[in-house]
C-alpha cells in the first residue's frame, strides 16, 4: 500500500505550477491556490480566479486537477470560491522581486479607495533603471492583470501587474 | 429561498448578465479596427473582462436552476435576451463606442459598490470581485469622455452626437427587472432609484465638465428588457453563428 502525500506535500507541489502567462512566479504565489483539504483518498484543492475573464484560468485548473492526481489520489476535486476575492496583497515580497527582475513592475501595496476614479495613481518604479519618472501609455496591456508604461529616464517601455 | 424571489433573482442575474455578453461583442467589434493599437488592446480586454462578469452572473443563476451558460449565450433567439438596448446599439465611431461604454460602466460600478452589501452572499462575492476590474474600465472611459468632449471642435461634435443619441437609452439601465422590488425588499439587490441619483449627479457632471450639453428632449426611453431594436438580431445572427452550425464543438 502506497502512502498518501499529506497536505504539505500538495502544496509543495503545487507551487511547482508556473503561471501560464507569468512563468516566473508560481500558482500558489500568485494567490490561486486558497486550500488544500485530503480526505481519505480524496484531495479537494480550492482556488479563486485572478481576473473573472482571464483565459489562462481553464488552465490552471487542469493542471491543478493533473498534478494532485499525479501524486496518488483516486478522487481529485478542484473547487472555485469567490471569497475573499482575490488580491495582488497575496503574491509574497520574494516573487514581487522576482517579477521586477523579470520587467514587469510588481503590484503596489493595496489601499482600500472609496473613490470612483484615481486619474493620478502614484507613480510606478521602473523594473529596468528604477526611476521614478514613469508615465502610463495604457491602463491594459497584453493580458488583463497588466498595464502598459514608459520610463522617462532610460525610454524603454514596460509593464506592471495592476494593484487589486 | 421563496419561490417568487427565486424567480426575480433568476430574471436580475440574466439581465446583468445579458449586458455584459452583448456589449462585449460589440466592443469586441474594434478588435483590430480601433483607432490606435493601444486602444484595441484595452478595448479587447475591457471585453474579455464583461465576458468574465457574464459567466460569474450566469454562474449565480445556475446555481438556482442549473442552466448552462453557453446555451443561454449561444441558443436563445433576440426575443428571450433580457439585455438593454443601449448595448445593443451598433458600435459607431469611437465617440459613440467610448460615451455609451463611460456611461454603463458607472452604472455597473455605482451598482456594484452597492451589490457588495448584499444580503445573498453569493451575489454580494461576485459584486466584491467585479468591482476591483470595474474600476479600470471606468479610469479608462471617463479619461476618453474628457478626451473627446474637450478635443477638437469636431471631436466634440461626435461626442454631443453620441450623448443626444444614446441619454434616452442609458435611463433603461434603471428601470427595474420583473420582481425586482423584493429583491430589493430582502435586501438582496440595491434600489435601482437610489442608484440612478448617484449616477445623474456624476454623469452631469463629468459630462458637462467635458463640455458637453444634457439633451433638453432625452428622446426615445426603452422600458421592458423584453423589447429590441433590430440591431439584436443581427449581432446574435453574427455571435452565434459558430456555435449552431455545429453544436458539438468543443474547441473553437
């Protein structure tokens, strides 16, 4: 008889999953990854969407389905909540500055705006030459957790992960 | 849950949901034909994200009577779409796209900050989650309605066209769905009244900072979300196409 993983070794795992458009950081750092609950032989992992519309989502549910399967369990259920609606908050300061490494300006801390519109959100850092002096070109970018900036001091363009 | 408040909030989440699937197609209409790249990648994701809204709506009906969202989207004809007919509406030139979007997307935001105090859990978590993407599509139109209404003189002749176009059609955005008063009543719903105050005050403000002017006559006010301009049959005819030549595609 083989031995099951224990919820540790799940999550271990699972945070072997890079993200499918953002390969730098993993599913569990990113804030996907909410529970892990074995009963018997069975592993029901809970996860929460990143944006409501995003197409990589299809894709991180199989292969959290795949990859808890793989590890031996004879029924695997993957469940999606709602609540606590995902946050930018949750990926950890080590993938933060992994992202920034990467070029793309990690999420500010987020602070709970009651007003409609913020037109002058503080500036965002360059990844590249860590300026300040940044302009946003576009609020959406090549997938819908990024936006679009230029920096001013070194000109190259860049993008940032939207603060949810 | 009562049975007639089951019924209402099955009709609430389809309209909400409706919106978002028809005004999705059309701004997904601009792909590869906006103005300026940048502005086809945001209109593209603006649409992606009311696709998304579209299935977490869906999603809550289902959970009360078990639907299938692709067939609600896919299979039904004009007449059982429960969407308002400002969304409807053909895309026209980009002021027309950009004021009718600036317009329902702070009704959405105005409802949603609201919708997050719901009473019906699962509806006040879709709300709490759609509000933070929300937020961007606002930031993006109101800056586009400024834009525009302060442009060019013919820039703003556009924008004042679309705006005496489309006020009359953005009031049915607030007129209730069937039953809706005892969503209301369980305090499961905002009250669309107290919704279209905040909206009037913001809207006439922004718009006339922009330098546009209300419509003295507001026109043509659709009322019942059962009813459509003929430009619902052609998008649908358009939309689903592909899905009913062949029903069984799984991958498209």
């Amino acid at each position: 008889m083989t031995t099951l993983p224990t919820t540790e070794q799940v999550w271990a795992a699972l945070a072997q999953i890079p993200d499918p458009e953002i390969p730098v950081i993993n599913v569990v750092e990113m804030g996907i990854v909410r529970g892990v609950v074995i009963e018997g032989n069975k592993a029901t992992v809970t996860m929460t969407p990143t944006f409501s519309g995003c197409p990589a989502l299809h894709l991180i549910r199989e292969q959290l389905e795949q990859t808890t399967r793989s590890l031996g369990f004879d029924q695997v259920e993957v469940k999606t909540v709602l609540s606590p609606a995902w946050t930018t908050d949750w990926i950890p300061v080590n993938a933060k500055e992994r992202l920034r490494q990467y070029g793309i300006a990690p999420p500010k801390p987020k602070s709970e705006q009651d007003s409609l519109i913020q037109l002058e959100p503080s500036p965002t850092r360059c990844p590249r030459c860590g300026s300040l002096n940044t302009s946003v070109k576009n609020t959406f970018g090549p997938t819908l957790c990024k936006a679009i900036h230029v920096c001013n001091n070194c000109q190259e363009p860049f993008e940032s992960f939207k603060t949810v | 849950m009562k049975s007639e408040v089951r019924e209402a909030l099955i009709a609430k989440l389809t309209a909400l949901a409706d919106d978002e699937v028809i005004l999705a197609h059309r701004a997904s209409e601009w792909t590869g034909h906006a103005p300026i790249l940048e502005e086809d990648i945001a209109l593209a994701n603006i649409a992606q994200d009311e696709l998304g809204h579209a299935t977490l709506w869906y999603g809550l009906r289902q959970q009360l009577d078990g639907c299938d969202s692709d067939q609600l989207a896919f299979f039904r004809e004009a007449g059982e779409y429960r969407n308002t007919e400002l969304v409807e509406l053909p895309k026209g030139d980009w002021a027309f796209t950009m004021l009718r979007q600036f317009l329902f997307d702070l009704y959405e935001t105005l409802w949603l900050q609201s919708a997050k105090n719901s009473s019906y859990q699962p509806l006040a978590d879709a709300a709490n989650k759609v509000l933070r993407e929300e937020r961007f599509h606002l930031q993006h139109t109101y800056a586009w309605v400024e834009r525009l209404g302060l442009g060019t003189e013919e820039s703003n002749q556009r924008m004042q066209h679309a705006l005496d176009m489309q006020w009359g059609y953005a009031q049915q955005l607030f007129v209730p769905t069937p039953g809706e008063d005892l969503l209301v009543a369980e305090g499961m719903v905002p009250d669309l009244g107290a919704i279209k105050t905040q909206w009037l005050e913001y809207s006439t403000k922004h718009l006339q900072n922009a330098g546009l002017k209300l419509p003295i006559n507001p026109g043509y006010q659709p009322t019942s979300r059962a009813c459509h301009t003929e430009h619902l049959w052609s998008i649908l005819a358009e939309m689903q196409s592909t899905a009913r030549w062949d029903t069984e595609a799984k991958v498209w």
